[in-house]
C-alpha cells in the first residue's frame, strides 16, 4: 500500500545517524552518487578500491527486494573522483513509504555529494526509439506526484530545503549538454536520444491504452522509479542528470503478441553494461576537467 504517513518522514537527525555510522567507516567523501537502476548494478564494478555495505548492515536503510537490484552501497574511485552507488533502489510498489524511497538522497546530501546520476530501465513509447538506445532526460512527468503521492508531502525541514522547490530546470542543462557531446565524442551518438520520462506507480506494465495517452502527452520514455530521487535531489540543492536504457518497446497496439516481462528487461540492461559504464565513467571525468561538480 502506498503510503503517505507523515509519522515515517526521515527527519535530519535520522539522516544524520546514518551519513555519520557511513563516514565513521570509510575513508571515502563522495560527491558524486549514481543509483543503479533495474540490472544497471554492474555499473558500480568501475570502482576503484571499493568498500561495500549492505543496505541490511546499514541504519535506517530499507530493503531493496526486486531482482536486478543487488542492495548495497559501494563507495570508491571512479577517474579520481570520490563516488558512492547504489546498487538497487527503492520502489513505491515494494510497499515502501516514499520518504523511504528517498531517504538514501538526503543521506547522500549529508554525506556532501553535490551531483547525482540516475539511470533506469525504461519502455519507449517514442517511434523513433529503439530497443537498446540510451535517453539522457531532459525532463520528467511524476504521474505518482501529480495524484498527490510526492516525496515532499508532510512537515518540510528547511535544513534539506525551501517548502516550494522550482522543478523547471531539474535535470542540470549543462550536465546535458556535456554528455550528448560525449556521445558523439564516443561514437555513441547513433543511439543515444534525449527526452522526457514519465514515472507510474507499477509494477504492472502499461494497457495500451495507458501507453497511447501517455504516448500522445509528449512522453519519450516510461518507467517505475526515478522521479521521487530527482524531486527530493532538486529539493536538497544538487546537481541531477539522469540516463534511461530503453530496454524494450511499449505496445500502443491492439492485436499484437508481443509481450514485455522483467526477465527481458535484464536482458537488454545487461548488454548494454558496458557502454554505460564508460559514458558514465567518461561523463564523470570530463565534470572533474570542467570544475563543473
């Protein structure tokens, strides 16, 4: 059940604890987080001299329960650059209150990260996207936030933020434009495509008829997360920049066999690790030479 009890919001303090237990056992000072989004975890293993937690050893952590999503954070170097990812978030359809779903951010906030990569796997529903192309976002519609389901809900704690944040530039434009000329630097500008993702609450794939509304609104891309971190990311003062793998095509037909499962979605996340790792690798290194973090 989605919830909305203000009592489970993670007030500051509760943050703190556990910014503090993190920091009193590595060496690490992240200011870079990337969560991994569905099968994405491997992105993590680009880290150098790694140290690991598991979210069940870690105070006041939930627990991630859907597979693809290993569950723990692993603090390292990445091109000499102190970051943190998460392998495995967290999902309103899990049960999980969204002050849960967001809690790891505030605590990367408390940690002193200053920019934060999200990736997901994401359904197309744009013609001209194919299976196995990488979206930067440029935008995202929080369907779960629209019907009164958002993270910020409740009492609001002006040491995280202002009560009214401004969501009209989340998705940091320079961090955007940075990495669609490294997809042409890379070669990868054949399948990399920039446009707006819509988060729903899940975990049932889309009707067609969901898919040709949301299809006629604008949307590029669909999926199951992502949009509660932005907001609460936003609400904390830092740098957002999000990637979608679009792991399969959304059906906006009648009559057709075809038909998405998770195991697919796996699949594609998997063939795709590699290229990912090193555009976000590469990204990272070029915000260090830009002083843009």
């Amino acid at each position: 059940v989605f919830s909305r009890d203000v009592s489970c919001i993670p007030y500051y303090e509760e943050c703190q604890k556990t910014a503090d237990w993190l920091l009193s056992r590595t060496k690490h000072k992240p200011k870079f987080a990337i969560i991994c989004g569905s099968g994405l975890g491997m992105l993590a293993e680009t880290l150098q001299d790694q140290e690991v937690f598991k979210y069940s050893d870690i105070p006041n952590f939930p627990q991630s329960t859907v597979q693809g999503h290993v569950g723990q954070l692993v603090f390292g170097e990445l091109k000499r650059k102190a970051c943190v990812y998460m392998q495995g978030r967290f999902h309103m359809y899990e049960g999980h209150s969204l002050y849960k779903v967001t809690f790891p951010v505030r605590v990367f906030k408390q940690l002193g990260v200053e920019t934060l990569i999200v990736t997901n796997a994401a359904g197309s529903l744009a013609d001209s996207y194919k299976v196995g192309d990488i979206m930067v976002i440029k935008d995202h519609v929080n369907f779960p936030g629209l019907a009164g389901y958002n993270a910020l809900s409740g009492p609001n704690d002006e040491r995280f933020g202002p009560r009214f944040p401004s969501m009209s530039d989340t998705y940091d434009k320079d961090l955007r434009g940075l990495a669609l000329d490294l997809s042409i630097k890379l070669g990868y500008s054949h399948f990399v495509q920039e446009g707006v993702y819509c988060m729903v609450g899940g975990p049932n794939f889309e009707t067609i008829a969901e898919a040709r509304l949301l299809h006629k609104l604008g949307i590029d891309a669909v999926g199951m997360s992502t949009a509660p971190e932005v907001v609460v990311a936003k609400h904390c003062g830092l740098k957002v920049f999000g990637l979608s793998l679009i792991t399969n095509q959304v059906l906006k037909e009648y009559g057709s066999n075809e038909a998405v499962n998770h195991e697919k979605v796996l699949e594609i996340s998997k063939k795709r690790a590699g290229i990912l790792q090193d555009f976000v690798t590469e990204l990272v290194a070029q915000i260090n030479s830009n002083n843009t973090n």
